[in-house]
C-alpha cells in the first residue's frame, strides 16, 4: 500500500521506521507546523517533522486539516497518531482505504485526548492500543486491532507512552494486512464508552487527603506534563513519587525519615523522588532536604 502518516509526537517514530522497512511504501508525512519553543521562543519543529527530513520522506506542514484534501488523492491508506488537527468528513474518504489512528486505549475506554494519564489515574488494570477506522465521531471507529498491555503499580505516564509507542507498529501491520484480505473491523460497544478529558494544571495539584494509592496514581499520572505539584512555603512545586512508604503521617506533613522525603496521605505516606521548584531544575529528594532545612511538622499544601 502507499501510506501517509499523520503525526506530531515522538511516540509515532517507532510506527514510522516499521512502516518505512516493511513492504509498504511511506511515501508522505504531515505534521503540525513548527512552533515557538523554549525560553528563546525559537521556532522548533515537531518529533515527527525532524524524523521526515532526517529520512528524506516528503514532508507537509499545514495549518488546517483541510489542507490535507489535494495531498492524498493517491494514497490508499492515512495512519494518524497523535496529530493534533481534527480530520473534516469530506477529507476521511479521500485515501482508497480511508483514515485508520492508532489510539492508546483499548477503546471504547479513554476516547479523548489523555488515554495513557487517565488510565494510570484511575488505577487501572490494563492499558493497550487500539487500530481503528476514523470516523466523525471522537474516537468512535470501527476498529481492526487491539493489543493489551498489563500496567504495573508504579508506572508512570512517560513509561506508558514508550511502551505504547513499542507496541503499536504490529498492531498497525497487523491492521494493514487484515485491510488488503478484505476484512471488515469491528464495532465498538458504546455501553461501555468513556472520555478521557485533556489534563489542566490546575488538576495537577495534589490532594493528600486522599489514600496513599489515589495519589500515587495522580503523581505518576500526570509526569512530567502538565506535572503534579504541591505549595510548599507559599511556593509551588512539582513532585515525582519514588513510591508508598510503610510510615503514617498526617495528611501533607513533610518529613524526613531515613534519608528519604515522605509527604503523608490518608493512609501511608509516599516517599518522593524529585522535586522541581517553579522556575528552578529539577532536584533529587536527598537534595532538596539538605537545603531545606525542614521544621516538625511543617506541610505541603
């Protein structure tokens, strides 16, 4: 098949390179348009834009999705990933095969824009990924594929993604076989349908009157974007958890027990593993205590 790509992240290079060595031919890319980035506000292209014309693969950058239309007359299928631009109707029937997105959920679980935090925040089992046919509907499309991946205790949102990102290009080879045998994907059970909305910072702060596990999950969910994070002595901080500690303390005190940070919680407190204050690098829990100089009982807010 010749195949186009749209995508912005680094978690669709690995489907990229597997598309790129397999019998199918890559023969374009859409990306977002470079955007200002950093302090210096200098305009820096996306993950996927650096991968195109690191490999010599024809690159496009439109404003509107709209302007996908002229772009892929000729292509059979459009596998988009992450790409940030919402597909008009008119444009989903234009490849031979249509649109096909690789989601990070098994749908219909997590529709929306943060699948990987809101699976982790709600303490679930199991994540995966889902290949199905884009639709008008969010996230609603028939589907060829889906891969499971079990979620331990202690993974975070970045270790999610990558994971993912390592799963996906199977599932889409899979799904591109399945396409040119003639099989039709399967619908999805709207019974069971959920949203995961887009995280906001303000969701980001911690609430440690909750179970040690609620904010275990909050913390390890929302690493390293928009970050979870706490007011310490009027001043905000972002937190990372190294994990659940055997020691009770009252609901966001801070102390320092054998060498570690512990915030306590409803239950037993966490131990934290970074700490990065607003404006300032990011720094190990060891190091912040020893400028620190906590006082008995102080608390995060």
């Amino acid at each position: 098949m010749r195949i186009a790509v749209a995508a912005s992240p680094s978690v669709a290079i690995p489907t990229l390179e597997a598309i790129s060595s397999s019998k199918h031919d890559l023969v374009r890319i859409f990306s977002q348009p470079d955007r200002p980035a950093g302090r210096g506000r200098i305009l820096e292209a996306t993950k996927v834009s650096q991968w195109a014309i690191a490999n010599n693969i024809e690159l496009f950058r439109p404003e509107r999705a709209q302007e996908l239309a002229p772009l892929i007359s000729d292509i059979d299928c459009l596998v988009t990933i992450g790409y940030g631009l919402l597909i008009p109707e008119n444009v989903l029937t234009i490849p031979r095969y249509g649109f096909l997105n690789i989601h990070f959920s098994i749908l219909p679980r997590w529709r929306g824009a943060a699948p990987v935090q809101r699976a982790i925040e709600a303490q679930d089992s199991f994540s995966g990924i889902t290949v199905f046919k884009l639709e008008r509907g969010m996230d609603t499309g028939p589907y060829y594929v889906m891969s499971r991946f079990a979620l331990d205790a202690d993974i975070t949102s970045d270790e999610l993604l990558d994971e993912l990102s390592a799963l996906a290009p199977e599932a889409l080879m899979e799904s591109l076989d399945l396409i040119e045998e003639g099989r039709k994907p399967t619908p999805q059970n709207e019974n069971e349908a959920t949203r995961a909305f887009k995280l906001t910072r303000e969701e980001g702060r911690v609430d440690f009157s909750q179970s040690a596990e609620i904010v275990s999950a909050k913390i390890r969910a929302f690493t390293s974007n928009p970050g979870a994070w706490i007011t310490f002595r009027g001043s905000v901080m972002k937190i990372t958890i190294d994990s659940i500690s055997a020691t009770v303390l009252p609901p966001g005190e801070l102390r320092k027990v054998d060498g570690e940070l512990l915030i306590g919680t409803a239950t037993r407190a966490i131990s934290i593993g970074t700490l990065t204050p607003s404006g300032k690098s990011s720094l190990s829990a060891s190091a912040w205590l020893n400028g620190a100089r906590l006082i008995d009982g102080e608390s995060c807010e």
